[in-house]
C-alpha cells in the first residue's frame, strides 16, 4: 500500500500530478465537471436585473502536463458588491448611489463556490484512494 500525507491543496495538486494516465485522465475530468456544475450553478443563482452578473461568469478550463485547472471567475464589475455589500456610496461630485445590502447568507454565491471546490477535493481524494493510495489530511 502506498501512503501520502498531504498538507494542503499543492500537496494534493503534486499527487494528481504524479498519477498514472489514466488516472490523470479521471482527474481532469472531476476538475472540469466541478468548474463548469460551479459556474451553471452561479448562473443560474445570480438575480435578473440587467443581466451583466449572469453574462459576466465565466468558466475557464486549462490544462497541460503538469496537470488541469478550472477557473470561475465573473467578469461583472459589480460582482464583488453584490457579494458583500456595501456602505453609503457617493460619486467623487457628491452624487448619492445609495448602498448595496449584504444577500442574506444562503444566497451568498462565494460560500456556494466553495462548497463545489471541497466537493471536488473529495472526489480527487477518492479518486487517489482508488489507485490504492491512503490519503491522511
């Protein structure tokens, strides 16, 4: 039996990396899965107003030897305020532009995001388990 200790996501990311093809392969795969489910999934929960916070998400998948990535990333200027709220804002000539409220807690989208990367942790461990691996964290 083979053992790693992994302390944190680079250990887990030198790992996968490390893995037969086709291994590799499936790996990629739950990478891809997880970027694509997280960016429907953002999507789809982002309210309808003008649209921009919908149209801004993007999902990108890249991948070379050394292994794949998925990034999810909005392109929505106000992406981050509406996340987090804001204070009163102002213009620099004064102007009032009111302020943005925090959502309330289950329609926070980052937590969301969050919870599809651990989901997909859980399947790259398994997934290294499966090879035979004992995995410790």
């Amino acid at each position: 039996m083979v053992t790693i200790k992994l302390d944190g996501l680079d250990d887990l990311r030198t790992a996968l990396r490390n893995l037969p093809e086709d291994l590799a392969h499936e790996a990629a795969q739950i990478v891809q899965q997880a970027a694509e489910s997280t960016g429907s999934d953002l999507k789809e929960h982002y309210p309808v107003r003008s649209g921009n916070l919908r149209r801004g998400v993007r999902v990108t998948i890249e991948s070379n030897k050394a292994g794949v990535s998925g990034l999810v990333r909005s392109g929505a200027k106000h992406a981050s305020i509406f996340e987090r709220g804001t204070g009163q804002r102002h213009t620099n000539a004064g102007w009032n532009r009111g302020r943005m409220p925090t959502p309330p807690p289950d329609e926070r989208l980052i937590p969301r995001a969050i919870r599809y990367r651990q989901r997909m942790i859980t399947q790259l461990i398994a997934l290294v388990q499966s090879f035979g691996a004992e995995v410790t964290s």
